[in-house]
C-alpha cells in the first residue's frame, strides 16, 4: 500500500493488528456501554420519573470525570497505560455486573442506579485519557488524524446500534439484561489488551510523581494558545447541548408517548447522523477550514435544539435528531483530533485530561441544570433556552479561533545536550536558574524579539516556572535570555522534551546569533543559606 493511499484512505489504520483488534472490540464494548445507558435511563423513569432524577442519571456517568480527568491523564502519562487499561476495564466489568445482579434481584433503588452508575463512569474516567493516548502507539504519525476520526466512527456506530440493542433487550427482558451484556462485552477489550505486547518509554530519569506531572500537564496547556481555544470552544458547545442527551428519554415517554424501544431508536437516529458525519467530514476538511466547520456544526446543532422544543411528530424528531447527530460528531471530532495533533507523547494524556475535564464537567453541570430547569419550566421552554443559550456562547467564543495544527513534527529529538556538571548533583537541588547570551545584530533586534516571544512559550510549556530576555544597557546587540525550573530532574526533563518543532523554534532563534562561538549556556543551582541565629530564633 503506497503512502499516499495510506494518508488519503479514512479506513487505512485497520491495517494494524492491534489498532483493529482493539477497534473491533471496543466497538463492541460501545454497543453494550449504550445499551446499559438506555437501561439505566429508563429504569429510572420506572423508579423516580422526576425530570431531576432522570437528569441525575447522566450527571452520575459524566461527574467522574470531572473528579478524574486530571489525576487519571498524569497517571496514563507516568505509568504503563497497557496495565492502566486493564485495570479499568476490569472494574468497569465488575460494576456492570454488580448492577445487573442487583437489578435481576429486584433491590435495585433510585440511589443504587445511580451509585453503580457513578462507580461505571469512575472506570471510564481513569479509562478515557490512556485511551486516547495509546492511538499514537499503535499507528504512524500521519495516520493519527484518520485513526481519530475512525475511533469517532467506532463510536457512532455503536451508538447508531447499541440503543435499540438496549430499548429491544429492556423491552423483552429488563434493565438487568442490558447491564449484564454490558459486563460480558468488556472481556473483548481486555483479552486484546492482554495480548498486547506494547513497547516501554524509553527514559533515564526516574518517573514523575502524580503531583508534579499534573502541575506540569496544566502549565502545558496554559501556555499553548490553540488548546485554549480548543477548550473553550468545547466547554461552551458541550454545556448547551448536553440539554438534549439529559431530556432526550423524557422527549420520548411523556412528549412522544414512546416506550423504551422508541427511545433506543432516537438515539439509534443519533448515531447514525453521527456515522454520516464522519462520512462527509473528511470531505469537508478538504475543502473548508476546520473554523467553518466548527462553527457550522454548532449552528445546526442550535437549530436541532430549537426544533425539539416544538415537533411532536415521531418520525420528524427522528430525522431532527439525524442532524444533531452530525453536527455533533462533526464537531467533537474535530476538536478531539485538534488536541490529539497538538501535543507530543510526554504530555499528550494530560492534555487530553484537560479537555476531557472541560468536556465531562459542562456535562454533567448542564445535564443537571437542564434538568431543574425542564422541572419548572417545562421540556420545551428548557430546550429553547438551551438554543438561544448555545447561538450566544458561539458568538461570544469566536475570540478563541481554532489552529490548523496538521504537520506538526512532535517527536522527541536528540539534539539538546545534557548540560556539563563537575560533580554530583541530586534530582531534587533547585531551582535551577538557565541563561543562554545571545549577540545580535541590533538591526535585528525586534524579529529576534518576536521570536523570542515564541520560545518563552516552548520553555514554559516544558517545564520553566518563568522566563525573561534581558538586554545590556551598555551593548545593546547583548541579550541575555533567563528561565527557572523547580529542580535538577525538572530541568533534565526538559531536554527529553524537546520536540522535532521545538527543534525548528529554537534554530530560528540561534540563527539571529552573530557571534564566533555559540551562544552560551550556564546553570545554576540555588544555593542553600545557613541561617542565622535571629532568624533561627524567630522559627
């Protein structure tokens, strides 16, 4: 297969074995995950049909995340995510089954749904960013963005089957049916997870502690402009339209008059607008920028909001929520993929912790908001409100645009020398003060100042609690650049990160450099002061 093929076909990374073994199983875990969904949501409309209570259901699976994402993307990033993995998976099994005992039983309460419901998203929280993470592992690096788009396939799929799987299973057996075929499908994962024999981190340095990795993972996205954006354009989208997943099942029972067969098909109509949207949007990134395609799929998914409100007609709600399906997808997606490119493999778990975090807490804050609301204003008012609601928050976050980040090198590179020391010293002496003098041909000096605003961003982002250029009052084709990492380790750490576009910033700065030899690079290390006896006394 040639390497054009393979870059233009949406289909090519199944052609490795673990990708696709993975793939076919986790597609198969999605179908079950919905199907448990569907069962837990009506159950509880048989339990405690209060909108609040129903709304209670999804704030139950997305709340966890919200607790995890930030401890569980350090943890995929510091630890094996094959043996994170398998762990998940398996407590995802265990609580699955627990319910579906419980429920066949019959002692199953309104609090023990949700329970078990908070204990299954605790799994998928510490699940969701070793996940993601592993796509780069398991295809080449230009092949992430179609193996992205495909898992976004995967999903849809199961969403489009696994609803009226789970409204036909509710239907004929009952809710402990479909939380007990949920814990067998998680056993697929985790055989393909066995089997995998992944390939260990290379790395010298002793791992981060749990802490410091998720300081580290927030300092990386507060000092990248485009993942800004990404969060906040996503942040405003998920609060707004998650009205339509919290209200979704009482749209069906006490708007439409369906059972949970009706239910499980309007969500089956969503995931198939989902897979139409995964269709067309390699087509549309072709021809369009990924700007026009956020902001017209937030648009459509304004105006599905607003046509719940009103159609009361079954099948015209079926073809509705087919383009809220879509734009969904369409948009998730791409914002998904604009992280995944964004980010090199040190930190790329965190990164995705953080927009997961962003992405699980507007949900379950609107599933629950959304759900008060439709308690006291009704269904459609709520959904109105959620539309206008959406139109307003994508008007106020169009200042965040959104970075084409296709072509990006991140590959570690090995062209950072490990800084000289005479002597010993320990991983945790600092901070550690780094200067690099540069001579620049004044001429220059506002380029090389623009540049430098650039590499004060590199350096902050891998790991510089501060930065500063300084230029010489006496010579002003002097300059002095300065930064401070917590600690030896910290500032070793740094050099492993360098990435091949770091790389290429970092050359552009050096070529402003005139001099006869290269710019030159100290090190220093705190001193640690005796104390003296006043200030002894005084502790």
């Amino acid at each position: 297969m040639s390497e054009r093929h393979i870059e233009k076909s949406a289909w090519s990374p199944l052609q490795y074995h673990v990708f696709r073994s993975l793939w076919i199983a986790a597609v198969a875990s999605n179908i079950g995950t919905w199907m448990h969904d569907v069962g837990a949501a009506w159950l509880m409309t048989s339990l405690a049909p209060s909108p609040i209570m129903v709304a209670l259901v999804e704030a139950a699976t997305t709340l966890p995340m919200f607790m995890l994402a930030l401890p569980s993307g350090a943890l995929a990033d510091i630890i094996d995510r094959r043996r994170l993995l398998l762990f998940t998976q398996g407590w995802m099994l265990t609580a699955a089954a627990g319910l579906g005992i419980l429920t066949f039983l019959g002692i199953t309460t309104p609090w023990l749904l949700l329970l078990f419901t908070f204990l299954l998203g605790l799994g998928g929280a510490m699940n969701a960013p070793a996940w993601q993470a592993i796509v780069p592992e398991l295809v080449t690096h230009k092949e992430i963005p179609a193996a992205v788009a495909l898992n976004s396939v995967g999903f849809n799929i199961s969403r489009a089957v696994g609803p009226a799987l789970g409204g036909l299973v509710v239907a004929s057996a009952g809710a402990y049916a479909a939380f007990l075929l949920n814990a067998v499908t998680f056993l697929g994962v985790l055989t393909v997870l066995y089997r995998w024999r992944r390939k260990p981190t290379e790395s010298k340095l002793p791992t981060e502690r749990l802490l410091g990795a998720m300081r580290a993972g927030i300092r990386y996205v507060r000092q990248s402009p485009g993942l800004r954006g990404v969060l906040a354009r996503s942040g405003v989208f998920i609060f707004f339209a998650s009205a339509l997943w919290a209200l979704l099942p009482l749209v069906a029972r006490q708007e439409l008059g369906r059972g949970p067969a009706g239910y499980g098909t309007l969500l089956t109509f969503l995931g198939m607008g989902a897979v139409t949207g995964a269709t067309v949007l390699p087509i549309l990134r072709r021809r369009i920028s990924i700007e026009m395609i956020a902001s017209g799929a937030t648009l459509v998914f304004a105006l599905v909001l607003f046509a719940v409100a009103y159609v009361r007609v079954f099948s015209l709600v079926c073809a509705v929520v087919l383009f809220g399906g879509g734009a969904w997808l369409t948009l998730l997606s791409t914002l998904n993929t604009a992280v995944q490119a964004s980010v090199p493999s040190w930190v790329r778990a965190r990164a995705l912790s953080v927009y997961l975090l962003v992405f699980f807490g507007g949900f379950s804050a609107g599933s629950t908001i959304w759900g008060a609301a439709a308690t006291h204003l009704g269904i459609s008012t709520t959904f109105v409100i959620a539309s206008v609601g959406l139109i307003v928050g994508f008007i106020a976050t169009l200042r965040f645009p959104l970075i084409h980040f296709e072509g990006l090198d991140l590959s570690p590179t090995k062209r950072w020398p490990a800084p000289t020391v005479v002597g010993d010293v320990d991983y945790d002496e600092g901070p550690v003060l780094v200067t690099i003098e540069y001579r620049i041909d004044i001429i220059r000096s506002q380029d090389f100042a623009n540049t430098m605003g650039e590499i004060r961003a590199l350096r902050l982002r891998d790991g510089a609690i501060s930065w500063n250029l300084f230029k010489d009052t006496s010579d002003p084709g002097r300059y002095l650049e300065t930064f401070i990492v917590e600690s030896w380790i910290e500032h070793l750490r740094q050099h492993e990160r360098v990435t091949v576009a770091d790389r290429d910033l970092l050359d552009q700065a050096l070529a402003f450099h005139i001099g006869n030899k290269p710019p030159f690079v100290s090190h220093f290390i705190a001193e640690r002061l005796p104390k003296h006896e006043k200030e002894e006394k005084e502790n």
